[in-house]
C-alpha cells in the first residue's frame, strides 16, 4: 500500500511544495533548543497556522531516532480499535518514507489488539501532519502509523505493553510519536484549566489521572487514547519523567478567544 498525501496543499493543513514546506517548518522550529533522547512526545495536528509553533518548538528539543511509531486518534470512524499499517510507504511533499515492517511485525505477532488495516487511515490526518515535522529533522525515518479508537482503559494499558515488548524485541532506538489536540471549541479560559488538568495527568506520567479527568470533565481532548496508550508504553520502557516544552491556543495565534483549541507539546524520557 501507497498511504497518498490527503491534507497538504494551499488551504489544507500544512503546505505541498517541497521548498515552501522546508521554508515554513523552518520558522517554526526552534534552532536553538536542546535537544534530548526521549522515549515519546506528545505533539498537536492542527493547521501549521495554528498548531505549528507549539509542535515545531516541541521536535526542536528530541533527537529523531530512524523509527518512529506515530499513535493518532481516529477522527473518520472507520475501522477496527486498534489498526496498523504493517507494510508500504508513506507519500510526503519530502518524498515517500517507508513502513517499518520489522518492527510493525513484532507489534502485530501476538497481539490481542493491532490488527493490519488500511480503511482508518487513508483520510485521518493526525498522523500525516506529524510526518514533514520528522522527516525535516531526520529523512532517513521509516514509520509505525497506528489509529487508535478504543475507550477501555484497562485495554490501552495493555496494547501499551504489547508495544513496549515490540520496541523490546527490536533492540533499536523507536521514539513514540502521540498525536493529540487538547480542549476544542470553548473559551480560551476554560480551556486553559482544562487542559491545564490534562498537562498535569501526562506530567506525572499518570495514565489513569489523564483518562479519569478527561471522562469526569467532558473535555473535548481528542487523542486521549493514543496519549494513555503512549505513556503507558513509556514507562514500561523506562519512562521517568515528562517536561513541557509549550502551549498555546488558536486563539493566541487568531485573536478570538470565545472558541479555541488546545495545543500542547509534551516530551518523555527516562
């Protein structure tokens, strides 16, 4: 399978052109943040107009191993809990990256969860957003694309570990990429203190904190799963600490702040 671009182009998510896309990204990074080993970030998927600042300062400051398994949210409705691309490439404006099938193939054996499957992801957008991010600092990545739709916590803890044996058994260096907006569509002070909740939950690596105040305060978080899933996985891998490295909302970058959404990126390392 060739996963085609969908949301690149002039009044899409983020740009087409090749030179155009390096131009932008470039004055969204921050050249001078340190970089560290981590084993996932958390990163928004909006627009590059609204979102792009908060997630170019936030891979400004990880060093980009050559695999990297993206878990995203699934905003089509299509598909099985847990689907996985196993197989194929992944078309960019930077050029096709491929499909880690080694290291795909250690989370589909044995698993009661993954399941290979093309239907979730051939319009989804949260993980193609993410990819031009990677490839600008690393163009030798190859890519695990996972969606997520689950809503038992109890599974996401155990499709954690599953991935955490996978990136075990592969012996390689795999930075787990969670693909999340936060609050959507309220005022700019309410979602603040509700996404300052959220922050929170993922800073103390508490997957169970961020699921239980997600659910008990309706807040409109929309990776919710991949970030339950994410931190779960870490942690198993050794994951001791998380640090913020931005927010911010549309509403700082349009100046209408009567309905807004969350941007937030987070780093996770030992």
């Amino acid at each position: 399978m060739i996963r085609k671009t969908v949301w690149a182009g002039p009044r899409n998510f983020y740009p087409d052109n090749p030179e155009f896309l390096k131009k932008t990204i470039q004055e969204l990074i921050d050249p001078n943040q340190k970089k560290e080993d981590c084993l996932a970030v958390l990163m928004p998927h909006a627009g590059y107009i609204y979102s792009g600042n908060v997630a170019g300062k936030t891979i400004s400051a990880v060093n980009i191993p050559d695999t990297i398994i993206v878990l995203a949210p699934n905003h089509t409705g299509l598909g099985l809990p847990y689907s996985l691309l196993s197989k194929g490439s992944w078309q960019t404006p930077f050029g096709d990256l491929s499909i880690q099938e080694e290291l795909a193939g250690l989370i589909l054996e044995n698993s009661a969860y993954f399941r290979y499957e093309k239907a979730p992801h051939i319009k989804e957008h949260a993980i193609e957003v993410e990819i031009p991010f990677l490839q600008f600092f690393n163009k030798n990545i190859s890519i695990v694309p996972i969606i997520i739709s689950d809503f038992i916590l109890s599974n996401y803890k155990k499709a954690g570990q599953e991935i955490a044996n996978a990136i075990k058994k592969f012996g390689k260096p795999v930075l787990i990429v969670i693909s999340s907006d936060l609050t959507h569509y309220e005022t700019q002070e309410n979602a603040k203190e509700k996404d300052a909740q959220v922050i929170e939950a993922i800073k103390e690596l508490d997957e169970d904190k961020l699921y239980k105040r997600v659910n008990a305060n309706n807040i409109s978080m929309c990776g919710c799963a991949p970030a339950c899933v994410g931190i779960y996985a870490a942690k198993k891998l050794g994951a001791t600490q998380a640090d913020l490295i931005d927010y911010k909302t549309s509403g700082d970058v349009t100046g209408d702040f009567s309905s807004v959404v969350g941007y937030a990126g987070l780093i996770i390392k030992q």
